[in-house]
C-alpha cells in the first residue's frame, strides 16, 4: 500500500472530462442563431473591455435551450443576450432547483480563442444534475452551446493577460409548479462574461476567518453539487467573516466541525516545510474543483508528493505555528490560485509566511491555459 492518499486513482469526472470532445468544427450548430436587433457599439464594446471587472458586463449572446419530459432536450438556441421570462410559480424560485458552472475561455497570443478542460465541466454538470434532480445533456450541447457562443462574441475575449471570457453554464427548474418535485420542464441557458483578475489586489494573500459556527454542506447533502444553495448559504457566514475583516470564509465538515473543507467557492491546499503538499480529501462535501484536480496533477508531475487527506484544523494550527506549513493556497477557475496570509476563528489566529509556491503554481497552470507553456495533458481545447 502507498503511503496514505498518496496513490494517483482517477476520479470519476477527471476519467469522464478526460474523454476526447468532437472537433470544435461538429460543434453548436444545434444552436440556431437569431438575429441580433442592436448589437454593441464600437465605443461600448472599447469601453465595456477597458474596464474589466467580474462577472458585470456580457456578451452580446446567450444560448437557451429547453428540456421538457419526454421530448428531452429541444429548442437550442443563441438569442441576444436579455431578460428571460419567467413564471413566478417556476419552481426554482421557490425550491432551488438549480446547478452552474464556470469556466473560461482564454485568447493566445496568435488570436485563437480555447478553453481549458471543458469535458471535465461538462460531467460534473451531469453530477451536479443527477444530484439535483435535473436532467443530465450531451457533451455536444454543453460544449456546444460554449463554443455557439464564442463563436458570435469573439470580440468579448479579451486580450491581456490575466483576461478571460467567463463562462456561465446554468440549468434550472422553470416549470410553473409549486409541487414538491423534480421539474418537467427545465431551461438551459449559458452567457458569457469578459473578466480581469478576480481579485481587485491581484496576486496578494487573502485572509480567512474559519467558521465555527455554519457550515456549507452536509454528510449526504449537496456539498459536491456545484447549486446555487450551497452558495445561499454560504454568504451569511462570508459577511460575518468580512465584518470581522477577513476577505473569505472557509467551512469545516459538519460532521465533526474539526476537519478543513473548503472556502465558499475555492479548495484549499496546505504546503508543508518538507516539501510535501496536502489538500481535504473529496469526502462528498467538497465541490471538486477542476483546478484543484489540475495542480494535483502538475505538482505529481513535478515530484512534489501530494496527499488528500483529513486535515484536522487544530493539528495544522499547531503546524502553521511550528513552521512546519509554510504555506496555504485557494483555487479555483475564477482567481485560479490566490495565496492565504492570515487563518483566524474564535481561538486561534496565525500568519501564513509566503514561500512563492502558490505563486509557481499560479505560473505553471496560467501559462498552460495561455498557451504560452506546452499542454501535455490535453487539457486545451481550441474553439475559435
Ligand atoms: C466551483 C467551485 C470550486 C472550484 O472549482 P473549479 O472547477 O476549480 O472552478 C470550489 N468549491 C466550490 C464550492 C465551487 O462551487
């Protein structure tokens, strides 16, 4: 036996999303394109890309398509982007019948347009849809529907580094039904958001309040569905923590409120004085993130040993305090990797020295997404 966590097995999204997609060129035509009446200027489109923020403005399109039981997935379409109509007895706005996802779109040096790992997102789609209750869709329709998308809004992928044209997969509960039970008619729709960097301060240390008191996700609740509940509940304890002044809050496992799980919408990493790093084990409460899968992968790769284990937050105080952890990290498709400076809660508060790990990290993996490193693992994948 290999030394505890330490044993490289797949899991069962990075087996599904290492699948290989069909040529980009097979892709999307599914979606039929209506006319766009008022498209964005010149000079809002200019103004719109040279003040990047996160997940403001979008993209002129939006694909929508509508699953209904029995006829399956039909009506594919890219409309301009727009408020929907929706009934106010759609059961989502009433039980939360709801999943997302996020990726990005990334412009090369050479202009071409590719997203990073797609196929992965598109299964954990289909998990967080099983887990929900919501029908699960091709990887034809889900890649698809990104690369339609793309394809009309070119010019909304940003150019400079560090920018990105979010990528916002999402399907919901829109039959108009207060019932209490899956929905026979549900909506797809994807819209497309030019982004900066996620966080205002760049590439600084966050600091994190550890909560006690709340948790994000339960022993066989809906931890590692990416839904919008889990992020509901998410936000009382990130105020509390941002009232204490810490930017983020991070959630132990509610089983045992002993064991560290994740932030609201990022995995965490802990890096020891050794050399060794060590991440929580995806227990079924962690959403498991694409990025966290991808620095595994790399930093193996690189022979650093890399655990996924139970990380009892007492016993890595303890170590912060004793220098033998060096150093913590998030990460996740939006901030791709932001380092922690300062860990708190109720009865301990430590800084976290910076070592610039999590700083070559963020290099390996965003120079890979850029296309300004080799992609050996095929995680790139061209669509414009
Ligand atoms: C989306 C998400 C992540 C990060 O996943 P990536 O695929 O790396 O973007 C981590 N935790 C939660 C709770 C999430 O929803």
């Amino acid at each position: 036996m290999a030394q505890d966590g330490l044993e490289h097995t797949q899991t069962t999204l990075e087996e599904l999303g290492s699948a290989p997609l069909p040529p980009v060129a097979e892709l999307g035509s599914q979606f039929v394109v209506q006319p766009h009446p008022n498209p964005t200027s010149d000079a809002d489109w200019q103004t719109a890309m040279n003040e990047l923020k996160f997940g403001t403005r979008f993209s002129d399109h939006m694909a929508v398509a509508t699953w209904t039981e029995g006829a399956g997935w039909h009506d594919h379409e890219i409309r301009p982007y727009g408020p929907i109509e929706l009934s106010p007895a759609a059961a989502v706005l009433h039980y939360g019948q709801e999943i997302f996802e996020g990726l990005k779109a990334y412009r090369h040096e050479d202009g071409s347009i590719w997203t990073f790992r797609p196929g992965f997102n598109a299964a954990r789609f289909n998990a967080s849809a099983r887990r929900m209750g919501l029908p699960e869709m091709t990887v034809e329709d889900f890649v698809g529907s990104i690369v339609a998308v793309v394809r009309k809004d070119e010019r909304f992928v940003p150019r400079e580094p560090g920018t990105s044209l979010y990528l916002r997969p999402f399907m919901f509960a829109s039959e108009p039904f207060l019932g209490v039970r899956p929905a026979r008619e549900v909506t797809y729709m994807m819209i497309a958001s030019p982004v900066g960097p996620y966080f205002a301060n760049g590439f600084a240390p966050v600091s994190i309040w550890v909560t006690r008191n709340y948790h994000r996700a339960g022993p066989g609740g809906t931890g590692a569905a990416k839904t919008g509940g889990n992020y509901a509940s998410s936000l009382l304890p990130q105020e509390v923590a941002a009232e204490r002044g810490f930017d983020q809050v991070c959630f132990l496992d509610a089983a045992t409120n002993s064991n560290l799980e994740e932030l609201g919408g990022m995995n965490v990493f802990v890096v020891r004085a050794d050399g060794s790093v060590q991440t929580p084990r995806l227990t079924g409460t962690i959403l498991e993130g694409g990025t966290r899968s991808a620095i595994i992968r790399m930093l193996r790769d690189n022979g650093t040993p890399v655990s996924e284990e139970t990380i009892a937050i007492d016993a890595l105080i303890s170590d912060i305090s004793s220098g033998e952890v060096v150093e913590m990290f998030a990460c996740g498709t939006a901030a791709v990797v932001t380092p922690i400076g300062h860990l708190a809660s109720d009865d301990f508060d430590v800084k976290l020295p910076q070592t610039n790990f999590s700083e070559s990290v963020y290099n390996q993996l965003v120079s890979i997404q850029n296309g300004l490193a080799p992609d050996p693992y095929g995680w790139t994948y061209r669509i414009h």
